[in-house]
C-alpha cells in the first residue's frame, strides 16, 4: 500500500516543480515584455525589470528569451551610462538574430556590441559593427531614430580617434536629418549640439549656429543637462574666435546656474573650466588662469589637453622656457596619437564597407563577370591601403611644412622693407643688413624649391635663419637700425617707460622697421599665437588701452614732428 502511494507523491512533486518554472516563466517574459517597451522612454525602469529577474529564471529561459534578456540588459546598462565593456554576452545575441531574426534586433544587437567594442577600445571591431548593423537596419522597421542612433555613433568614434573632420561632421549632419524626420524634438536637440562640437574646429561661425539652436530646444525641454552643454559649445565658441571676456563670462554664468554635479555632464563642466582658465590665461591673468585648472579633475582631460593649458599658463607667467616644454610635450603625445593608426585602420573599414556594397550590387546585376570584379576590388584595395599610408604621413608632415611656407613667404616679402630701410639711412651698417636680408630670402627661396614640402625643408630653413639672422646677434643689428633712422627714440622710450624689458625694445624695433608678423616670428622663433601675448603685455606695461602697432605709428609721427 505504502509503495503505491509513494508513486503519487513523486508525480505530485514533479509537476510542482513543472508549474514552478512554468511561472516562472512567464513571469521572466512578462518583464522581459515590459522593459522593451519602456526601454525607449524609461530606460532605467527597463534596467529595474530586467534586474528583477531572477537568475533561476534565467537558465531556464529557451534561446529567443535569453537572447532578447542579453539585449535589452545591455542595452539598459548603455542606456542608463553604466559600463557595458564586460558584457560578453551580446554576441550570443547577434548570433541568434542573425539566424532568427528579426533584422530590427540584429541591428540593434549589432549596435550594442559595437557600444561595447567601443568601451573597450577595441574601434576598428567597434565600427565594423555598426557598419553591419548600418547595412541592414531598416528605416520602415527600426524608424529614422535607430538610423540616426547609428550615424551618431560612428560620427563619435570618428570624432575620438581624429578620423577625419568632415567624415565627423557628415556623418553627425546624417544623424540630425534622421531625427528632424521623426520629430522627437530631444533627439534633434542631442543632434545639434553634437554636429556643433564637430564644427567647432572648422567652422565656428555654423557650429554657434547650432549651438543656439540645441539651446533653444534643451530650454523648451527644461533638459539642464543639455542646456550646460550648449554653455560649454559658447565659451568654447568665444576661445576659439579670441574673445576671451565672453568665454569667462558665459562659463561662469553657466556653472552658477546651472545643476552639474551628475556624473553623465561632468566633462562638459570639466571643458568649460579649461575654457575659462585658457582665456584668463591669454589675457595676461596666471593666478585666475591656475586657480580655474586646480578645479578641473586630473582625469577630465587628455594629457595633451593639460600640456596645452599649461602652455598658455607659462606665457601669461612670462615663462618662455617652461612653455616650450610643455608644447613640446603636447606635440609628442599628439604625435604618437596619430601613430597609432587608427585614423587608417577606420578609413580601411569604412571603404571597405562601401566596396561591398558596390559589389553586392555588382554581383546581383552581373553575376558571370563575379571572379574578375573580385580582382579588381582587391587591387582597388591595395590602393586605397596606399593611399591612407601616404595621407597619414602628410598629416605629420602638414603643420611643419606650413610653418616653413609661412616663413618664406613672409620674408620674400620683406624684400621691399629692406629698400625702404636702405632709402631711409644709407649708414654701412644698415646697408649690410638689408642686403643680408635679401640673400637669406633667396637662399630660402631656394631650399623650398629644392627640397619641396617635405620634412627636410624644416631643418634647412632653420640652418638659414640662424646663419644670417642668430638669435644672439639680430637684436643688436636691429636696434643699430632703428637708432640710425630714428635717433634717440628707442632710448627715450626706455626713460619714458622704465618697466619695458629688453625684449620688448627688441620687439618695439622690429615693428619700428616695418617687419611683418611673419618675419618678425621667424626672427624671434616665436608663433603668432606668442607673439600677440607679447604685444598685448607690453601694451599694458606703457599704459596703452589699444594696439601696440598704433602706439609705435603715433610715436614715430610724433618723433618725426619733432
């Protein structure tokens, strides 16, 4: 009797077990169902689901939960900025869309997984990623706000690995005509600003354009996250177009009204503080420049960034030395970020996706012709392969050779300002000086033709300089002209104005000769960028509110009419 109730008992106790995964189940897939639909308006309560499934549940989930539980738990995470570099999983999910479908989740997955890529800095399986999903991502299906999601992640990947500014730009002017298309109003407003930040760089005058514009919609939003952005666009804005005041003004107002203590705009506060401390610190005001930078964290910006700041800070100080160090440092660091090659490597993966759609295409229409478009396709290869090599280097090569031209053409011509200063006194030593000025222009001349626009011309243009001009010798030849032309002048400046430097009567020389701002950062091995710190700090020093070229040209009427 005992053993025939022992048999019901143990059917009893299985099919408990039974409903208890079945409810399990269920209850899995019902907030499974919940999180995707709040994934796209309350991505954190579509966390808060997925979170409040219980790992039980999860092991006994068939292949299409488990792969939809990977997706939307990454996407989630990605959505609420958590990190997303250790999720592995996701490729379990792309692999069952891509058997299973449908496309709109292959996609998607395939989006995700190029998030993850990215946070691990792995950029080239990151882009080819998203340039799968780009493929088969379907605007019926996913709507224009998943194909301006894509666009927008491949404009930020460009945007941090120095691709290209106008493939950035393009790509983020793609993402702003997908969102318009869909009218969600804090999408185009992301859009904007981002497509602004491309722009800074090339085009300052479209990117306030767009910044104002994202403004508007981020106040209409009530988003002040996104309205401390658009600050940080502005001031940005006013540092690279020279109007300093307005950058410390905008920065300041925007971090006094504005609530920036969440981490996800910590770096927009960090850029508004660099902007602050560089315009204080090329307006001659060090310690406001230093105490603004003591407030950014050390790990808010790149070390190039830092050695930038610190390199405008040292020439408020009237630090030459220091300065060079730090521009020096900041080039070699930007040197070996170019090395890396990553601007190559994705320019590879992007053509390489372009070339297979051209072959798709190809193939569909001329099958029979397949073996030898592959052929040509692979050579088409090789030369783009070439060809990225070959930009690559000219882009280190870009900034050096453009200083050098600069430099020739500036001293070409000053030609004409030797005649004049040979018209004006006929003294030996000027004389001397003007023909010497003539043949280091020639000699110059020739080393460009030469030697062309490549790295060699660096070095011959400064062994030219220094056998005419030595950094050591040219201030005395230029004061022996000044003071020939204009007797007196420079020493009567010195007793009107006791706190100018020796350097500053060299520069004031120099400007009395009429050399041009070329020439005269040629001779000085200065840039234009050091030079107007100079001018603008001796301006301050003799007490003159305007430009230092119009103080001289009033001193030397003056001089003449006495």
């Amino acid at each position: 009797m005992s053993r025939i109730l022992r048999i019901p008992a143990a059917a009893l106790a299985a099919c408990l077990l039974i409903l208890s995964c079945a409810s399990g189940s269920r209850e899995a897939r019902t907030m499974l169902t919940a999180a995707d639909s709040l994934m796209g308006t309350d991505p954190q309560a579509a966390l808060y689901s997925i979170m409040s499934i219980d790992s039980s549940a999860v092991l006994s989930m068939n292949n299409k939960d488990r792969a939809l539980y990977i997706l939307l738990r990454t996407q989630a995470r990605y959505k609420c900025y958590l990190p997303v570099s250790g999720d592995t999983a996701i490729s379990t999910a792309v692999e069952y869309y891509s058997r299973r479908g449908p496309a709109s989740r292959h996609a998607i997955a395939l989006s995700m997984r190029g998030a993850v890529n990215f946070e691990r800095g792995d950029f080239v399986s990151a882009l080819e990623d998203y340039k799968d999903a780009e493929k088969i991502v379907d605007e019926k299906d996913g709507g224009p706000v998943a194909a301006g999601l894509l666009h927008t992640r491949i404009a930020e990947l460009y945007q941090l690995t120095f691709v290209n500014d106008s493939l950035t730009v393009e790509r983020y002017r793609k993402a702003l005509e997908c969102f318009q298309r869909s009218d969600r109003d804090d999408r185009i407003m992301q859009a904007r600003l981002s497509l602004a930040r491309a722009l800074l760089p090339v085009s300052p005058e479209e990117s306030l354009s767009n910044t104002l514009a994202g403004a508007g919609l981020a106040m209409t939003l009530s988003d002040s996250g996104m309205i401390l952005v658009a600050r940080e666009l502005e001031a940005a804005y006013y540092l690279i177009t020279g109007q300093y005041s307005e950058a410390v003004r905008t920065g300041s107002a925007a971090l006094s009204e504005a609530n920036y203590s969440e981490a996800r705009f910590g770096k927009s506060v960090s850029n508004i503080l660099l902007a602050m401390s560089t315009a204080y610190a090329r307006t001659g005001h060090p310690d406001s420049a230093r105490a603004t930078a003591s407030r950014i964290p050390r790990e808010a910006l790149d070390e190039a960034t830092w050695n930038f700041l610190y390199y405008d800070i040292a020439l408020s100080e009237d630090d030459p030395e220091s300065a060079l160090g730090y521009l020096a440092t900041a080039h070699r660091i930007g040197d070996s970020t170019l090395a890396a090659g990553y601007g190559m490597h994705l320019r590879g993966v992007e053509k390489r996706y372009e070339n297979s759609r051209m072959s798709e295409r190809y193939t569909s229409m001329q099958n029979r012709y397949f073996s030898t478009y592959i052929i040509l396709l692979g050579t088409l290869c090789i030369i783009i392969i070439i060809c990225s090599l070959i930009y690559v280097r000219n882009i280190r090569l870009k900034r050096e050779v453009e200083k050098c031209t600069d430099i020739i053409r500036s001293l070409n011509e000053e030609k004409d300002t030797a005649g004049r200063i040979t018209s004006t006194v006929h003294g030996k030593e000027s004389t001397l000086i003007s023909e010497e000025m003539l043949k280091v222009t020639d000699e110059l001349m020739e080393a460009f033709y030469k030697y062309g626009r490549t790295k060699a011309i660096a070095e011959q243009v400064k062994a030219i300089l220094q056998s005419h001009f030595p950094e050591e010798g040219t201030m005395a030849k230029v004061r022996r002209i000044v003071d020939a032309t204009y007797p007196g002048f420079l020493s009567g400046l010195e007793t009107a104005y006791p706190a100018l430097k020796e350097k500053d009567i060299y520069l004031i020389a120099l400007m009395a000769c009429g050399f041009s701002t070329g020439t005269i950062c040629a001779l000085r091995r200065i840039s234009e960028s050091s030079l107007y710190v100079e001018k603008t700090r001796i301006a301050r020093r003799i007490g003159e509110g305007g430009r230092l070229a119009d103080f001289i040209q009033k001193a030397l009427q003056d001089y003449r009419a006495s």
